[in-house]
C-alpha cells in the first residue's frame, strides 16, 4: 500500500495555492531530471502527484506543448490533490534537490520596454540629443535576438567574458577580458505554443500562448557592448550568460498583478492594441554581494508582454514552445530602481558603495541575486525564486 502524507502551507507563503510554478528537480546525481512544482518548502513531483507520464521528462517542453486549456485543466488539478492526501514519494525537502533548467530554450529574443532605461542610457549615449528616444521608440517593441545556448538556471557560475573594446583614449581597439561587466534585471517570458511560419499572434491572443515568466538577469560586458553595436546592436557583450530562475510562475498564477501600462502616446498601431491590461505589478530586487542595492518596479515597463509577441511575430516570424522573450532592464523613475549598473553608477561616474566599498561594475568574485514578488489571488502575495550568478575569472583568446 502506498503511504501517503497532507501537506500544510500558511496561505501568505510565497509559495502557496495562489502560485504552484514548475521546475524541473532530481534528487541524486545522474538521476533523470523530472517536473515538479513547489509548494512551500516542498518540491512535490508531478509525475507521481498526477499519475501523468508528461512530467518524468527532463523538462516542461512537452506539458507546454499542450496547449492553454491543458495548462489550465493541470493548474486545476494540482491545486485539488495539494489539499488532500498525496504520495510520500512524491514529497521532498527543497534543500534536498538539485534544480535545473526547467525548459528547452527554443529561441531568444530581448527587448526593450522600458522608458526609463532607455531614456537613461540615451542621456548617457546621447547627452547632446535633446530626445534621449530614438525616433521609433514609442511606435514598437525594440528588441534583438539573442543567443538561446547560453541561457543558464540559477546557482550557475559566469565566466568573465573577453572581447575587443575601444576606449575612450585608445588608438585602436585591444582585446582582454570587460572591464565593464553589468547586469540587467528583466523578466523573461515562457512561450508555451507558438504560431506558424507566415502567421502571427495579435496581442489580444497573447496569454493563450505565454505560459509562464521567469526572473531574468542579462549579463552585459558594457566594454565589448559599446564597441561592436554600433550600426547592428548587440551581440558579443551580450551572448556569453543569460540566468533565469528555476521556477516558472504561471502567467495564470499572475491575474491579480494585472495592470495598466503606463500611457502610450502616441497611440500605437492596431497590431500592438490591447483590449485588457498587460502590464505586470512585480517588485524586483537586485542584491549585490548580500546587499539590495535597487528595487526595479515592473508594472513602469512602457510595453507589455503581449505586445513584445505580437511585434515579435507579426512579420510572419514563426515561434514555438519554449521561446523566451525578455523584458529588457527594468527601471523606474527613481535612482533606487535602476536595473542596470551603468544605469545606478550614470556609466561609472557615481559609484556606489556596497558593504562599505565604492562599487561602479562587477569585480571578480561577485555575485548577484535577482529576486521578486507579485499580488497573487485573496490578497497573498506570490514569489518567483531567484536567479542567481557568481562572476569568476576566464582567459578568452589572444591578446
């Protein structure tokens, strides 16, 4: 006879009923990664929980696959079988499992939304321009495609990047490892089904395709960056390291962090309309070293989610499951919510101080831990794990 344990979790955990992500876990090295989701301090298996052979993969790619009303009738499910007896095998200690990348990363593709961020770094790029805003800022989702292979889970270290820079006061370009290493914390978002090739997705069909979102830190070598982008964007300063969080949150689980974008003006293109609010209430925060050093506010992101896919696909551009889009840096309007270092220090100018050290970029040693919450349902809140990365030292090429 299988035994069989009931579960209690307070109703304002972070991770209650109200938030129930997916992850994928094992428990001893070489085991065959599984599905689960977590529920408290729990990592409950759902293979076992629902008698259901999608999850004993190593990733979420094939429940995805599925299709809005699967994920919702799964949800569902879930929820009913926590507030019960469930299997005790199905059970174990979150400190007693190795967490991995919870799903295939298809494509990639960065955006970015926010009109602070890119209002700043205009300032910084272009203090001599009285718009900070390229001309076409406001009419689209600007984004770039990233590189898909180097999007890593949380906990995994980052190798400092090496490339060709040009200062200021350099003759010619030389090559080494960034002097200017940053972060940039985004939210990234799951495509659990996508659109066929010479199709689109319009923005009002969006959550039918976006499964989830993850905490996303986009390590950038601002040094490498600013050399190469220039007329094609980026590319080397940003492929090197992705991290995201383990934990998916259900865009179902985010009803209640629906809100208003801020104002778009002027009014966009049909294609970008949006009949019901898209922007997301997530509190984000960025700790460096053990430190909160800013508080980047999500629900300020000038361009939704929704509007990100629909630009992203309306050329006819084919997606599939387990695509991710990023958000871009979120910034507020306030220092404190910066969400990149060039952005906190004005490009090294004025630095910080961090555990009682004057910090500008990231040094060798470093780690960085993203973190964030959402309203979830009945007034609880809901949270989205960490990502977290250490920068260490790496010899690239040839000088």
């Amino acid at each position: 006879m299988t035994s069989t344990t009931q579960l209690t979790v307070p109703a304002n955990f972070l991770f209650g009923l109200t938030n129930l992500p997916y992850g994928v876990y094992s428990t001893t090295p070489g085991q065959e990664p599984r599905v689960a989701t977590r529920y408290g301090d729990h990592v409950i298996d759902l293979a076992l929980l629902l008698d259901d052979d999608v999850f004993a993969g190593p990733s979420l790619n094939a429940f995805m696959a599925q299709g809005h009303a699967r994920w919702v009738e799964v949800r569902a499910a879930i929820t009913e079988r926590l507030q019960g007896e469930i299997p005790t095998e199905a059970v174990h200690d979150l400190g007693a499992v190795t967490l991995h990348l919870p799903f295939e990363v298809a494509d990639y593709v960065d955006f970015y939304a926010s009109e602070h961020h890119a209002s700043n770094l205009g300032r910084l790029f272009r203090p001599d321009n009285p718009d900070p805003l390229m001309p076409n800022w406001k009419h689209l989702p600007v984004g770039y495609h990233g590189r898909a292979a180097s999007v890593v889970v949380s906990g995994t270290d980052v190798i400092r990047p090496s490339g060709q820079r040009k200062g200021p006061q350099d003759p010619a370009p030389v090559f080494g490892p960034s002097t200017r290493l940053d972060i940039e914390a985004e939210l990234g978002f799951v495509l659990g089904t996508g659109n066929a090739m010479g199709e689109s997705i319009g923005a009002e069909e969006a959550e039918r395709h976006i499964f989830g979102v993850v905490l996303f830190n986009d390590w950038s070598a601002r040094d490498i960056q600013a050399w190469e982008y220039v007329p094609l964007g980026p590319n080397l300063g940003k492929s090197f390291a992705s991290t995201i969080s383990p934990w998916v949150v259900p865009l179902l689980a985010l009803d209640a962090a629906r809100v208003p974008t801020p104002v778009q003006e002027p009014a966009v293109l049909p294609y970008l309309r949006m009949e019901q609010p898209w922007g997301l209430d997530v509190d984000l925060a960025v700790e460096w070293n053990g430190q909160v050093v800013s508080r980047p506010p999500y629900a300020a992101m000038y361009w939704s989610p929704a509007q990100m896919l629909a630009h992203q696909t309306v050329n006819g551009a084919p997606s599939r499951t387990g695509d991710l889009f990023a958000s871009g840096t979120i910034s507020g309007p306030e220092r404190e919510q910066r969400g990149a270092f060039i952005e906190l220090t004005w490009g090294g100018k004025e630095p910080i101080t961090v555990n009682g050290q004057e910090r500008t970029f990231l040094e060798d040693g470093d780690e960085i831990v993203l973190t964030a919450t959402a309203p979830g349902a009945d007034g609880t809140r809901i949270g989205f794990g960490e990502a977290r990365g250490r920068i260490v030292g790496g010899k690239r090429g040839e000088a």
